[in-house]
C-alpha cells in the first residue's frame, strides 16, 4: 500500500474535482482539532493534581496528563462533569469552526464525523445559516434511535442530507463517558458495524490524537479508498494507527506546522473558495455569539470541594442569579404565565417582585419596571442580580428569511437620533446562541432566533417605512427594529453590564401590507417560553464565582 507526502493546494484540487463529480469526502476531527484539547482552563484547573509538572512546550503531553488524571477515579462524575464544563466554557465558535462550516456549505464534505464533545461546529453550522435537522443531521450513538441514524453508505451520500457523527457523545446533553469513551458504539455489534461502512469513504482525517482518538481507528482504517492524515506529529509506531494508516489503501500525509488544524483548515479554505471567500475572520470576527459554551453545556454541578476557591472578600453577593425585566403588564404576563413556575410575591420600595424559585440551577425573580421608572436603581440594588434579561418586541425583515413570531436577540443596539450604541453581554449572548442549539436539538422543534446588530430610536417609531430608510444609512446590516425594551435595557444596563434583551417579532417592515400580524400576546409568550427554556439548561448559578462573567 502506497504512503506519500501531501500538499494543502493539492488536496483542495481534489477537493474541488470530487465536489464537481459528486464523489463524497469524509471530515474526521480528533481531540487535537477539539475545544477541550484547546482549554487553558483544563491544564489550570488540574495542574496541582498532576504528580509532574507540565512540559509547557508540549501541549500534546499536557493534554494526555489532563486526561490521565480524569480518569484515574478520585474524581466523581459530578466533578468530571464540573471540570470539563468549566474547561469548555470559553470556547464556543472558533474561526477554525467557520472555515469547516464554510467547506460543509458548499458540499465539499459530506460527512462529519469527531469524538470532540462541544457543540462548536454545530454553532458554527447554525451561524452561517444551515439548520440541525434541516440542512444536517446530528447522530449521536447511544442516544439517538437506530431508526434515526443516517446511513454512511458512500453510495448514499448524494441523497442524503449531510450528517455530523458525534463517536463519543456531547457533553451539553450529559451524554458522554470520559472513561469509557467508545462505550455507545463497542457492545452495539450492529451500530458498530455500521459505523465501520466509514471505512469506504474518501476521508481526511485531521487532528487524531493516539490517547482519546484511539478506540475510533478500528471504526475509520483500514482506509478502503484514498485517506489523507493531517497532524502536526507524524504517528509513533506503536499505537494501533501507524500499522492502519500502512494498511489503508492509499494514504497521504501533511506533517509539522502546515499540519496544524487551524493553520491547515484556514489555508485549505482559501484555496478552495478563492477569491470569493464566505467571511474573512480576522476581519470580521464572528458575532459575540461566536465562541461555545460549549459552556451552556448544561452544567448543573456544584463545584466540588477539592476545586473550591477560597471567597474573595471583595466579590459580590448576589441575592439572585437572574432578574427578568417586564416593560409593560403583557411582558409581565407572558412572563409569569409559564405553566411550570409558580410565583412568591414581595414588594420592593413600590414594586411588587415575583420571586419564581429555582429554574435550572438559578434563583430567578421578575420584576415589572417602567422604561421612565426612576425607582429602578433602587430595586436593581436591592435584587442585586448576576444578570439581567428583558423581553421586548421587534419588527422584523422579510427579506432575511425572518416570520412573524421569530425571536430577535441583539448583540448591539444602535440609538438613532443620538449617534449612540448599546453593547451587549457577550457571555450572555454565548450562553442563548448555545441554548438555542441545545433546545432545537432536544425538542426536534425550530425555534427561528437570530442575533446580530438592531436598530432603536430615542423617538417612538411610528413609520417602520421611514425607519427602515434610515436603518440602511447607519446599520446596513441591522436584524431589526426594537419597538419595546431597548430604554428599559439602557436604564438596567447602568446598574448590571450582564444585560440581555430579547424580542419576538409582531410584524415584518418589508412585507406585503395585508401581512397577518401576530397576536401580540402569543409573540410575548413565544420569547419568554425561550427564556425561561434556556436558563433551565443551567450554567446560570453564581455565575461570577466562576469567572464566567469576566469583562
């Protein structure tokens, strides 16, 4: 069997020949190319458990010490679990993501497959517009039913939408096993055998990792067809890949630092696409979406005690962990309407406080506050929250694929009349554009949410045509037009930096005019229904004790 040296530009030629005759290429993405392998906050965290110090120079040994630690057994699931959440929190979208995601869209690859456990190819996938379950599948061993695997018959591809195969599970649905990683495909003969129908693919394989790949060779090689191996360190000759890749069919390899994944995967795409690229990242930095939780990986853990730190004394108590904001009495309604929450009432100053109990791992209270209410301060104070969320409502725009209903969550909020801008949290921001994939994976139903820059106004907006002429002149790229909320964000912002607003769209500018509006009601219940989903998956508690609000 042949083995010889590759170039990225002779790959993308290949790449681009098989795109045109239909011939399907598999992407596998090992832990090199992974969130966790990436983690900062993984080596910090278990540093003083090592009984070595790392070798800083070489991350790949970092990495398997890390690994070797979790799964030694002084640590309980729980605190795996808190680990490994707390590790992938800061990473949601990466650039490498989007110019994986990119190649994906144009169908330069049709199948997915990876033992990483974040979700930060499907944010990827989701923010350049391809849908789970839509455009692509998520196929997840041992939790999907065998009825809903896709088939990985290459015969199929063409026919098939593109599929994502997560071999080890995710770590934002609780479904993973870090110490026995292959555990939802080895004892399965079927679905293993089915797996192994992978085998007959074209694949480039990208980022393997000898120590957490290793229970995924048997499922990939030997290679039937063409197999590219992308890494920055050749295979040593012992573990079980080496004797594969020579069995395989016909191997290539890239090496060293053009084998890097980020280096590799930003090059093969300029390549590819050329000229016209989708994005240029380092120009246009992905919106603050960008960058998993993996993070709202549902992390309901306590952190355990041997990883406590001790309290900072100047650090500061909040009294809840979630205020949500209500405008007017329909806010407030759809708000306190969730069939699963009851409600405790107090008053603070002169405002009644609903305290709604536990959602998820938050305390979360509501509180109905005027956009002109001066007693705001006061109440904020008093409440003392981590985060403040506010639902409002929008216009929309047909012309962006959006429908009456949609859910609109601004990253920024541009103030006509005033030349001003709001800044959203950016954590905040993470920890919905993740809820959303979660929800939309969990409960099989699209909820159509978009985030981006939108428009507001110091004057009530009375003519969405005249404000639409003016969105073009100062935010060309605006999602839409707040009609109710973006005041009351200002005014909370002033108090809290960890502002959120979302806004359901009650009616499209660009549409025919004999549009059915929503009801409004119905709109209102939809955004909060989404809300109180999303602080449900977790991650919401004592937030600052675990430095995930840092600004």
């Amino acid at each position: 069997m042949s083995i010889s040296e590759i170039t990225i530009a002779t790959m993308a030629q290949c790449l681009k020949v098989r795109q045109k005759l239909q011939k399907p290429t598999l992407l596998f993405l090992g832990a090199k190319a992974g969130a966790l392998f990436q983690s900062q906050t993984l080596y910090d965290k278990l540093q003083r458990f090592s009984p070595r110090r790392y070798d800083a120079r070489n991350q790949l040994a970092r990495f398997h010490q890390c690994i070797g630690i979790l799964e030694k057994g002084q640590f309980s699931e729980t605190e795996i679990h808190y680990i490994l959440s707390r590790s992938l929190e800061d990473s949601f979208i990466e650039d490498t993501h989007k110019y994986i995601a990119a190649l994906v869209k144009y169908n330069f690859f049709q199948l997915i497959a990876t033992t990483n456990i974040d979700v930060g190819l499907e944010a990827a996938l989701d923010w350049l517009g391809l849908r789970v379950n839509n455009d692509f599948k998520v196929f997840l061993p041992g939790i999907s039913s065998s009825s809903s695997a896709p088939s990985l018959r290459k015969e199929d591809a063409s026919n098939k939408q593109k599929a994502l195969v997560k071999l080890y599970g995710e770590l934002a649905l609780g479904h993973y096993n870090l110490k026995q990683r292959d555990q939802f495909f080895a004892n399965d003969r079927q679905l293993f055998q089915g797996l192994q129908q992978m085998q007959n693919w074209n694949i480039l394989m990208v980022g393997f990792d000898p120590v957490w790949d290793v229970a995924v060779v048997p499922l990939l090689l030997p290679c039937a067809a063409t197999l590219w191996y992308v890494n920055e360190d050749a295979p040593a000759q012992n573990p079980p890949i080496f004797q594969w890749l020579q069995a395989s069919h016909n191997t290539h390899y890239l090496l060293g630092t053009d084998g890097d994944h980020e280096k590799f995967f930003r090059v093969l795409y300029q390549h590819v696409i050329g000229s016209a690229p989708l994005f240029d990242p380092r120009a246009e930095p992905a919106p603050s979406v960008a960058r998993q939780p993996i993070s709202v990986a549902v992390s309901k853990a306590p952190e355990p005690q041997s990883l406590a730190h001790a309290p900072s004394s100047s650090r500061v108590q909040h009294k809840v962990d979630v205020l949500l904001l209500a405008a007017t009495e329909r806010e407030l309604t759809a708000l306190r309407d969730q069939q699963h929450l009851g409600t405790r009432e107090y008053t603070i100053g002169d405002r009644t406080c609903y305290d709604l109990g536990k959602v998820g791992d938050a305390t979360v209270c509501l509180l109905r506050a005027n956009e002109t209410d001066s007693s705001l301060s006061e109440q904020i104070q008093e409440l003392s929250p981590a985060c403040i969320i506010i639902l409002g409502t929008a216009w929309g725009f047909n012309y962006k694929g959006q429908i009456v209903g949609s859910l609109l969550i601004p990253d920024r909020i541009v103030i006509h009349g005033i030349e001003a801008e709001n800044k959203v949290s950016t954590q905040l921001i993470k920890h919905f554009h993740a809820g959303n994939l979660m929800l939309n994976r969990k409960t099989k139903k699209l909820v159509l949410v978009t985030f981006g820059p939108m428009f507001s106004s110091t004057k009530v907006i009375e003519d969405p045509q005249t404000a639409f002429r003016d969105i073009h002149e100062s935010v060309p790229d605006a999602i839409g037009i707040v009609t109710s909320g973006a005041t009351l964000f200002s005014l909370a912002q002033n108090h809290q930096a960890n502002c959120l607003l979302v806004t359901g769209v009650s009616a499209l500018v660009d549409a025919a005019k004999d549009q059915d509006e929503a009801d409004a009601e119905d709109v209102l219940r939809r955004g909060a229904e989404f809300i109180l989903q999303v602080i449900a998956l977790g991650g919401f508690h004592d937030m600052e004790r675990d430095g995930l609000w840092s600004r």
